[in-house]
C-alpha cells in the first residue's frame, strides 16, 4: 500500500521535506496575504526541538535519579532486615548460654 500521506499521518514529520502546501480552488487568487520569510519561525522550531530533547533528558535524569533512591532504600531495608535477625540469633545464644551457666552452677 503507497498512499501519499495525509494530515493525521504525514510521510515525514520534517516540515521542511513535506510538499508545500497548493492553493485551494475554492478561495479566490491573491485573497492570501503574501509569502513572507520563516526563519524566525525555523530558529523556534529547532529551538523547540532542543527543548524537547532536553526535557527528554531531564525525564530520564529524574527517573534514574529517583531508581537510585529506590534501591538506596530497598538496600538499606535489607541491611535492617538482616541486623534484626542477627539480634535474635544472638538473644538465643546468649539465653542459651545462661541457661548453660545456670545448669553447671546448678550440679
């Protein structure tokens, strides 16, 4: 299928590659106002075209930024999760150990 493209989906999104525009049969000739210079209008739109790029940029700085601090936190969660267990395992040994001392001051 090798249909031109339309205004929804146009071929290329390059404005300066699209086919310029033709004047409508409906409208009488010379009732546009006349051509006029664009470059003002390409410099702000290679300039938003930074601006998106870098706002792109910025999104993907945040995000990994804010992944970094995730799993800052996932690893400081584990360290305290493990901390906790080695206590109880210490608290046990050390009750066995007394309950040891206590059976051999006993006999």
């Amino acid at each position: 299928m090798n249909t031109a493209g339309t205004i929804d989906r146009p071929l290329t999104h390059d404005p300066q590659k699209q086919a310029p525009m033709k004047p409508s049969t409906s409208e009488p000739a010379g009732s546009a106002t006349t051509d006029f210079t664009t470059t003002g209008a390409t410099e702000a739109r290679q300039n938003r075209n930074r601006e998106m790029q870098l706002m792109q940029e910025a999104l993907a700085r945040a995000h990994m930024h804010e992944r970094l601090h995730d799993a800052g936190r996932e690893r400081r969660a584990l360290r305290l999760v493990v901390a906790q267990r080695m206590q109880r395992r210490a608290e046990r040994a050390s009750l066995r150990a007394r309950r040891a001392l206590a059976m051999a001051v006993m006999q």
